[in-house]
C-alpha cells in the first residue's frame, strides 16, 4: 500500500544524532509513511545504524551510495520514494511530537502542492522561528505570487529551506525540478524553492513549529567560499532560465534581480568578504569586492531592481553598487562597527 508521507534523511557522518532524528520520527502518532536512509558514503557508525533499523521495521528502507553530497542524496531518496508528500529530513535534527498528523490534516483534504511551515531553532533552549508568510491556503498563480515576493524580498525572514516544507510527489515529477549543489549554485534550497513557487497551483501555511532545526556544539562556525559569487551568479541565471520557461519572468524580473542584489550579493558575499576568517586575506576580500561591483551581471540586475519599496538608507547602498564604490561598503561592514564597538 502506497505511504501518505516519504521522509528522506540524508545521511553522513551523523552517528551520534541520527538515532534522535529516526526516533523522532518513530514516535508519532500518525503512521502511514515510509522512512528512506540516504547514506552518502558515511566513514563512521551511521551505515550500521542505518541497516539495523532497516532490518527490523519495514517501513525502512536504506540506500548506500557513494558521498555526491546534500543534493545528490536528496535526489536519490526522492527516486524511490512512493509517498504522496515528500518531507526531507535533515539527519542531525528531528520533527516535533504531532507534526505527522498536523501535516495530513493541513494536506489531505485540498492536497496542496507544497506545505510551509515555522521551526524551532535549538542551541541551548528551543526557539521557535516563524516565517513572515501568513497561514492560509494560497490558491492560483496571482496568490502563490505573494509567497513568491516575500521570498524575493525578506528572504530570512520567509524561510527557504526545504526541510520546512513537505512537497506533493506527482507536482515534484511534472515540475521536473530536482536538488542542483550549492558547489553549482550557492544554496540548493534556494533554487530549488524559488523555481517550484511559480509552478505551484496551490500553497498552504501552517503557523506552527514542526521542525527543530540543531546547531551543533552550540555555535554557528563560519569557512570562506571560494567563488560564492559566481554560484550566486548561476543560480540567478538559472532561475531566469526557468522563469522565461514558465513564462512568469516579465512578472518576476524585478523581483529577482532584487533578491540577487540585496540577499546575495550584499547580504552574503560580501558579508563574507569583509569578515576576518581564518586562512583569508582581508585585503583578498576587498579585491573580491571591487570584482564584484564591476561585473556585469550585478550591473544589470541593478538596473532591473524593484527599488519603490526601499528606504533612503536601502537606496543609498544600491546607488553604491551603481557608482562601484567599494570603500563606501568598506565603511559600513568594517570601519563603522569597529567604532561603534
């Protein structure tokens, strides 16, 4: 008999917390799914902890794979999964009591293609992280453009990640949208969202916490990305690719270019640059910088962004990116907090 619901957790190098996460699972009260292992080439314990639960329940299955990395254990739990939703799991977190029988509740009757919903964030103690969009049932492409713009415009604040989602299998298979790497594309969970939302006929919000997403050992550690801005760059690309698809592009342009500018360039490569990390040349970051500011693909999203809704000190900073003035974004991510401190 087909599952109502397919859980994905990839899997690698997560022994010590994936009992917690498959527990979690276990213990709800609502019972139609199936659990799908992806072990993406563990070197530790997680491969024997994967089999031995597969062993004695049937309603867990494992895949061993070679490491391909987030994405590509996504898309193979995703190739055999037989549920009608489809919720990927992160395998160091776990889903809260209830969240199973809340979702059927919020998917069965109408069976949205996607399901949203908000997260607990846990270092020390629980905090519940709400997402900006409104609960309700969005239906048709003039209200799924609303998610659409949140997401475009307060990307933090929307939540983006897929494992605050559950997604219907039958709209994932006509979408033909599948995980790309953040190695290609920066984030897999941005793309991967961003392409679905125009696609959708119908979304539905919950307003609540099913999901608790850990931060391990307490603090959030931070590598450099080498050449963030150029996934970035094919992640923008990408998505306009799609967009023209779909035919939605015209409606979106602005809206996207503004994401590109605002959330990726500003809020995260060059948050990136300027910060001192380890290995990383501070007078690197600021060259990075002045490459950025004169490439052409930031220039001509400038020119396409939505700026109505922007305050003075939001236009001052993309009139910057305009004029390439580096030393004025110096200012603000270095110099001017070390005075304030």
């Amino acid at each position: 008999m087909t599952p109502y619901f397919s859980l994905i957790l990839p899997i690698y190098n997560v022994a010590p917390y994936l009992k917690r996460c498959i527990d979690s699972i276990l213990s709800q009260n609502f019972k139609d799914y199936e659990i799908i292992l992806v072990d993406d080439g563990s070197t530790d314990d997680s491969p024997q902890i994967c089999d031995a639960y597969a062993e004695s329940l049937s309603n867990v299955r494992v895949i061993h794979k070679v490491n391909g990395g987030l994405s590509s254990a996504r898309n193979a739990g995703l190739e055999i999964a037989e549920g009608q939703y489809i919720w990927w799991i992160d395998s160091d977190d776990w889903i809260e009591p209830g969240a199973l029988e809340q979702l059927y509740i919020a998917s069965c009757e109408k069976t949205p293609d996607i399901v949203k919903f908000h997260y607990f964030r846990v270092e020390h103690e629980p905090n519940e992280v709400p997402s900006n969009a409104e609960p309700g049932e969005y239906i048709g492409n003039e209200a799924v453009d609303v998610l659409l713009q949140k997401a475009f415009f307060t990307t933090g604040k929307y939540l983006l990640s897929a494992c605050f989602h559950i997604y219907r299998r039958a709209f994932l298979a006509n979408a033909h949208v599948c995980f790309d790497s953040e190695r290609a594309v920066g984030s897999e969970d941005y793309l991967f969202n961003l392409s679905l939302l125009p696609m959708a006929k119908s979304v539905f919000v919950l307003s609540k916490p099913l999901y608790s997403y850990f931060l391990r050992n307490g603090s959030l550690t931070q590598t450099y990305k080498k050449d963030l801005y150029e996934r970035y760059v094919c992640l923008h690309n990408t998505l306009s690719k799609i967009y023209q698809t779909e035919d939605v592009l015209d409606r979106h342009q602005s809206g996207l270019s503004f994401f590109f500018v605002w959330h990726l360039v500003r809020g995260t490569c060059m948050t990136q640059e300027y910060q001192l990390l380890q290995g990383y040349d501070a007078k690197e970051g600021r060259k990075q910088v002045r490459k950025m500011l004169s490439s052409k693909e930031l220039q001509s999203a400038l020119t396409r962004c939505d700026k109505r809704s922007l305050s003075r000190k939001q236009k001052a900073m993309l009139l910057a990116m305009k004029l390439k003035m580096e030393w004025f974004f110096y200012y603000l991510f270095v110099i001017k907090p070390k005075v304030a401190n």
